[in-house]
C-alpha cells in the first residue's frame, strides 16, 4: 500500500469520527433548543423564530458564505500549503467571534434601557479584538510547530563527495 493510499485511508477514518461527534453533540444541543421553543412557546413566538431562522438562513446564503469564499480564493491560494490550515483557521476562528460579538459591538439592546448600566456594561470591542489575538496566536504557533517539525523531517542532502580515479 502506498503512502499516498494509507493517507487517504486515515484522512476517511478522521473524517467518519469527526461526524460521528459532531452528531453525538450536535443532535442532542439543536433537540434541547427545539423541545425550548415547542414548549415555551410564550417565550420565543414561533413567527418570530422562523423570522429569524428564515432571516438568518438567506442572510447566509446570500452575504455570509459569498464573502468567506472570495476571501478563500483570495487568501489562501496565495499562501504556501502549509500555511493553509492555521490561516483557515483564524479566518473561520475570527469570523465566529466577532458574529457572536456583534450585536454586544453593536451595543444592541442599549438604547431601550439607556440608564441601566448593567446592560452591555463590558466593552466588547477590547474583548473580541483580545480574542482575536488569541486565535491568531494559537495558529501562529500551530504554524511554528509544522513549519519546524516538516524542517526536522526533511533528510538533510548529503554531502557532495569528491570521486577521484585514481
């Protein structure tokens, strides 16, 4: 069996056990939030829910995935290979943080209560940019890691040897 085969056979085998937990985790949270809305259905009007699902869903579509892939296409093929991976994961790593900071950045919600300071009392924009670094330290690392470990891996070329006749 060639390297290039076994590779493959490992890289299916990580795929099948990524699905398997990312449904042993997935299906059980999205069940939680749909039993939610079914039964408190006071809390989270279903027209509203579907508004925002339906909302969220074309705003996706539409906007959200279009721009991550021009950015894909502009960025990462212009980078070496094995920069790729850590890249990839800033840029998706970042743009989770900052949609789920948005609306704090955004300060939505403040204007109904301007005097209650104890809504959105941190300043979000300081906490998402620090998380940010994180992320882009981590891949930093991550990429220091590979970069030295493929150096490691390398096998040195021997040394030029001189062949006389003699």
């Amino acid at each position: 069996m060639t390297d290039t085969a076994a590779g493959e056979i490992k890289q299916r085998r990580a795929d099948r056990i990524g699905l398997g937990v990312g449904l042993l985790v997935g299906v059980p949270v999205m069940l939680v939030g749909v039993v939610g809305i079914l039964r408190h259905p006071e809390s989270t009007p279903i027209p509203n829910f579907l508004r925002y699902f339906v909302g969220g869903d074309i705003l996706h579509d539409f906007l959200v995935a279009p721009i991550a892939v021009a950015i894909s296409f502009l960025v990462l093929r212009r980078v070496p290979t094995v920069a790729r991976a850590p890249l990839r994961a800033v840029l998706f790593g970042s743009a989770v943080v900052i949609a789920v900071a948005w609306p704090g950045i955004r300060r939505y919600g403040h204007a109904q209560v301007p005097d209650n300071h104890t809504v959105q009392p941190l300043n979000y924009a300081t906490s998402t940019l620090t998380a940010v670094a994180v992320i882009a330290t981590i891949a930093a690392i991550w990429l220091a890691a590979v970069l030295v470990r493929d150096r490691r891996a390398t096998p040195e070329s021997p040394a030029p040897t001189a062949d006389h006749d003699t």
